[in-house]
C-alpha cells in the first residue's frame, strides 16, 4: 500500500495521505512528486485537497526514526535527497496553477504544520487534533524557506508566538488569527466545508499559475538559493 494515494472527485483532486502518523520521510517526498504530476497531467482536475486518512493525525511532520538512522548509517545522501525532495514538494505547492486546499483533520505538527501552509487555504476540524511548531523543543531549527512561506500563512506576530513557544493551538485560535478558512465542527462538517469551497474554484490554470508564481516568487528564490547551505551541510539540528 502507498504511503499517499489520490482520487478524483468531479474537477477535485483529493491527495490523502495514508501512513497512520504520516511521517515524511524520503518515500514520502517522492511518492508526493509523483502524485503532483499524475495530477497535473488531467486537465479536467481544477483544485486540490490535501488530507489524511488516520483518525488522529493530518502529519506529524519528519520522520525522525527515519532520519536519525540514516545518520547512523552515515547515509548522508539519502539525508539530502529527502530535504531536497521535501523542497520540490514545497515550491510545487507555492507555484501549483491550481488551488491546494489542506484539510486538517487531526494533529499537525512540524512539517506537517510546514505542509499545511504551502498551500493556498486550510481548515481544520476543531473537535480533534492541535497545530504546533514543536521545532523549537527538539532542536530542529526551520529552513530559511519554510520560515519564508509559513509567513504568507501565518500573520507575523502569530507566527513569532507558535514558532519561539511551540504553543499547541487548535482550530477555533486558527480561525480567529485567520491561518484557516473556518473551524469545522467534526470530520464530516469538515469534508463537506473543504469539497464545496474546492468546487467553486474553477480557475484557468495558466493565470492561476502565474499569479501564484509572482506572488511567491521571492520565497521560492530563498528555498533555492538560502537553503542548500544548510542542507548540504547537514546543519539540520542544533546542539544546546
């Protein structure tokens, strides 16, 4: 079975992922990029919804298990490969010619948070799950492009409290800060918000495309351009 899987809905494309905690992980990144592009490849398809099928989580982010044993194996390149797989993730969703919607359904944590404001829009259930920057109590500093595109999601003085306390907030603290479209009530309400907003976007790709590319044109260039530094060093952690 996929670590993601994709079906369509009309002109909607649902993305789901399907791993239990949906820990993102090397497999992770290339099976998304490969969704992207089946995706892409149907010109009927007008928008996008990112969730997930686990009853608790939307993401909990990297797979630390993961990575803490490439580390161990020395597997350095596995290691880079999977931040610049996540990077072609993220700047696909930054420049997407079609709307992606994040259908927070349970925990989002790290870079499951991370995801979640690539995209366009989000909602969030609010009788399950928490949103949360963990990053900072388990020494996992942010790229200087995810700090650059979760700006565009999060208003800065938010953004500056979720991200130095790694505060857990849940749906209704979201909506009020206007980081998600509506605080749905439960699951099912919350399928039902994201599908009927999904369908009434029914936008051209190319002007879609072009106003997304202008709008996060600057991010992209700090994603390209800021952070391999960091990458291909492997300055992923930070001691103290």
């Amino acid at each position: 079975m996929s670590v993601i899987e994709w079906k369509k809905d009309e002109s909607v494309a649902i993305i789901t992922m399907c791993n239990g905690a949906n820990r993102q992980n090397l497999e992770f990144g290339k099976t998304m990029n490969r969704i992207f592009d089946e995706i892409l490849s149907d010109e009927s398809i007008f928008s996008l919804i990112l969730t997930s099928s686990d009853e608790k989580n939307f993401s909990q982010g990297v797979d630390i298990d993961w990575l803490l044993g490439r580390f161990a194996a020395k597997d350095f390149d596995s290691i880079k490969q999977f931040m610049y797989e996540m990077n072609t993730v993220f700047k696909r969703l930054l420049t997407m010619p079609l709307p992606v919607i994040a259908s927070i359904n349970g925990h989002a944590f790290g870079n499951g948070a991370i995801i979640s404001c690539a995209c366009d829009f989000r909602f969030m259930r609010k009788d399950r799950g928490f949103f949360c920057f963990p990053e900072v109590d388990i020494n996992i500093p942010f790229l200087p492009g995810m700090i650059a595109f979760v700006r565009k999601a999060i208003p800065e003085y938010k953004f500056n409290e979720l991200k130095l306390t790694g505060k857990r907030v849940g749906a209704d603290e979201l909506a009020e800060h206007h980081i998600i479209q509506k605080a749905s009530d439960n699951l099912a309400e919350l399928s039902s918000d994201t599908m009927a907003f999904a369908k009434t976007l029914q936008k051209k790709r190319g002007i879609f495309g072009e106003h997304k590319r202008r709008m996060h044109k600057a991010i992209v260039s700090i994603i390209e351009n800021e952070d391999p530094e960091f990458i291909d060093s492997l300055k992923l952690f930070v001691e103290g």
